[in-house]
C-alpha cells in the first residue's frame, strides 16, 4: 500500500491545493459511474500540465500517477516523490516504469496513467500509446476513465499564461470483469474512443469564453510558418496581436484561439478562423517541402553510430534547400559522464539527412532520419531524440520545436521510420 507520508500529502492536497486549483479553473465533475471503492487504473486525456493534481483533486484515493519527469526541476521532483509519482522515459519505451506499474498494481496500489503518453500541442487527441490494453489485462483492475474537456483551452502547452473558461471532468467506470474478457485491441478502442476530446472541435465550449489578459504570448511556440510572406520563425505573439516579424501581417487572437486579421493592414495570403487552420496550413506545407524535397544525396555507408564521423559525407553550403532550419540551435549529447557539447549553429532537415552545422569549423554532424527516434519536448526548454546508443538534447534559445516534432511525423507518413 502507499506510505503514510503519501496519503498524508494527498490529503493535504485536496484540502488546500485542490480547492483551489478547482475553483480558479472552473472544474465541473461528473460521475457517470462512482468511483471504485477497490484500487484500480485511473486513465486520462492529457492537455494540461495540471491534469493529475485536478483529477485526482475529485477522487477520494491516493493515486500512484506515471508521471514524465524528465526536466523537472530538482524540487519538483522531490514533490513528485513525495505524492507517489514515479518517473517514465519521455516518448520511449522504459521497461523499468513498465516493471514498476505492475508491481505496484499488484501490491493493491491505485495507479494513474495518461495514455497518451503526452500532451497535445494544438488540442487534437494524440493517440494511445501500444500495448495499453495488454498492461490492463496483466494489471487485473478495474478501470476510472477520466475524460476532460476544456483543459487545452485552459492552459495550451505553448502558451505563457493560463485562461480561465470551463474545464469539465466526466468519470465512466470498466469493471474488473470488462477489462478481462474484453481482447486488448478492443479494449483500447473502448479507451480511445471515450477519451478522444478536441477542445477545438467540441460544440459545447463553443459559447464559453476563455479569457485571460494575453491570448497570443507564446504563440511562436506553436506558430512558425508566416501565412502572408512565407517568412519561417517570424511569428512572435503579445497581449492579442499576433505579428510577422518580416512582413508585419498581423492577426487578433482571442481565449478560444479565434483569429481575425488586424485592420487596417489585413494580411494576404491563406485566412484563418482560428488556430486550428494555421496549423493545418504549416502540416500542408510540410507535407508538400517534403514531397518535393530532393535528397541531400549521402549513401546509407555514410551514415556512422557517430554522426560526427559522418560529417565529410555532407555538401557544403551549395545543394538542394532544406525541408526545414532552425537557426542558433545548441546540441548536446548525453554520456555516462555527463553531457557533451556538441556546438551551436544550424539545424537541418532534408529528406535523407538531419544536419546539424556547428558556427565552427569542422563541428558538423549528420544524422539519418530513419534512424532519429523518440523526438520530444521537454516544457519548452529543450528537445531530445534517441541516436544509436546515445540520446542528444536540442536547445532552440526560443525558437520553435513542435515543427521539428511535426516534420518527423510528417516524414514517418512518407516510409521514413522516425
């Protein structure tokens, strides 16, 4: 069973935190089914980073959450251990987590997952990580689906400042026996179908206003293509002005991630109701760079376990342009001894290559996509991806990481494995 110290700290959380967390949030439970009164697997959709302290806020037992713990900072941690969590690698597989979900489920412990495995970045429902149904089967518990609806649009991962609207909370329960007799397969379709919510999609938030004093800080987080001039990188955000740092466009954002161009100087080019249409507009855009993309022309030979090894089989500056580039990037590798230095300078995309150009001489690195794996983002600080047998971490110093997670995906769709 949990330690003392644990329940402690979940009780107290309720009592103080919680309170709070659903007020200022404007959370509305609902309970189709009660809560079980024996342990069981909580699972949730995943927008929020608060999800887990505003769930478990309306439930009655201490909840054993997997948690991404990966970039926290060193007191965040020690909180997290002191409610239960317990760490999982972040978009990778981590048998040591699996491991320990199970062996806790078996010592009767209440567990929580969210298997999404993290959050959305423009509200659509990332889909549920494999095997989920196999786990549940192994676990043996009954099930407490936690379906939330409004949580993205109450704080959205790229944005600087919560907004304050209607976040509600719906609770179906599977039984023990449902979960058992049910195939793993069928099981997650049951999971994934009750837990897909889409803020921006759903009919009845469309008359709740999200408010909050500065609807667009952050938005470069999120936004990286110009719609008007084309310019990459250019779209900065603050107080309700969305603007294009090349061509000035600019375009008036409010709580609910509705868009109007700004008169008098109405943009040209593509014209958005919301959000939504931009980021379909940069997935458009990507999936057509690299349809057209030429390859940078490197033979699988000249891919090394080290991709500094590899960097003589790059072209220099002259060659077909880049899906995409980031500018100012810093890139490290993780070691047994710590982190390494790699360089700063340019990262780049092709349709065969991830290229990484140091402001130095002589400090290129060259990746092969089909082999960059577990592309992440940690809490807008810094990316990661996994490499041969080492893991690197990407720092953008304020530039955009979502289009590097996009394009990847983007690449998968196209047969290159990422």
């Amino acid at each position: 069973m949990a330690e003392w110290y644990q329940d402690a700290a979940w009780s107290m959380l309720r009592r103080i935190r919680g309170r709070d967390l659903l007020t200022r949030y404007n959370v509305v439970p609902r309970f189709l089914d009660p809560e079980p009164r024996e342990p069981y697997v909580l699972l949730g959709n995943h927008a929020h980073r608060r999800d887990p302290w505003v769930i478990g806020s309306l439930l009655t037992r201490t909840i054993r959450y997997m948690a991404n713990l990966e970039g926290t900072n060193p007191a965040l941690a020690v909180f997290a251990g002191l409610v239960g969590a317990y760490g999982k690698r972040k978009g990778a597989p981590d048998y040591a987590a699996l491991k320990r979900t199970l062996d806790l489920g078996r010592a009767g412990e209440t567990l929580g997952i969210f298997p999404e495995g993290d959050r959305t970045w423009d509200g659509r429902p990332l889909p549920i990580r494999p095997g989920l149904g196999k786990l549940l089967r192994a676990l043996g518990l009954p099930v407490l689906l936690a379906r939330q609806e409004g949580s993205y649009l109450t704080g959205p991962r790229w944005a600087e400042s919560e907004r304050r609207g209607r976040w509600t909370v719906e609770f179906r329960a599977l039984p023990r026996d449902a979960v058992l007799d049910e195939a793993p397969e069928a099981l997650e379709r049951t999971i994934r179908d009750y837990l897909s919510a889409d803020d921006l999609e759903n009919p009845s938030l469309r008359e709740v206003r999200f408010e909050c004093p500065a609807p667009a800080a952050g938005i470069g987080r999120l936004l990286w293509l110009c719609p008007s001039c084309g310019g990459e990188d250019s779209v900065e955000g603050a107080g309700f002005r969305i603007r294009c740092r090349v061509c000035g466009a600019s375009w008036i954002v409010d709580g609910n991630q509705r868009l109007e161009p700004e008169s008098p100087a109405e943009p040209t080019g593509a014209a958005f109701s919301g959000l939504r249409d931009w980021t379909d507009y940069q997935r458009g855009e990507l999936a057509r760079r690299i349809s057209e993309a030429a390859p940078l022309g490197i033979p699988s030979a000249g891919f090394g376990p080290d991709p500094g090894s590899s960097a003589s089989s790059v072209p220099g500056t002259e060659g077909p342009r880049p899906i995409l580039l980031s500018r100012g990037v810093e890139l490290r590798r993780r070691t047994d001894r710590g982190e390494e230095l790699l360089g700063r300078g340019d990262l780049q995309l092709f349709r065969d290559a991830l290229v990484f150009r140091s402001s130095k001489v002589g400090g290129a690195a060259v990746f092969d996509p089909a082999r960059v794996l577990y592309f992440v983002d940690h809490f807008n600080v810094y990316s990661e991806f996994s490499y041969g047998r080492f893991r690197y971490k990407l720092y953008f110093r304020g530039g955009n990481a979502y289009k590097w997670i996009e394009a990847l995906e983007a690449l998968r769709g196209t047969g290159v494995p990422t």
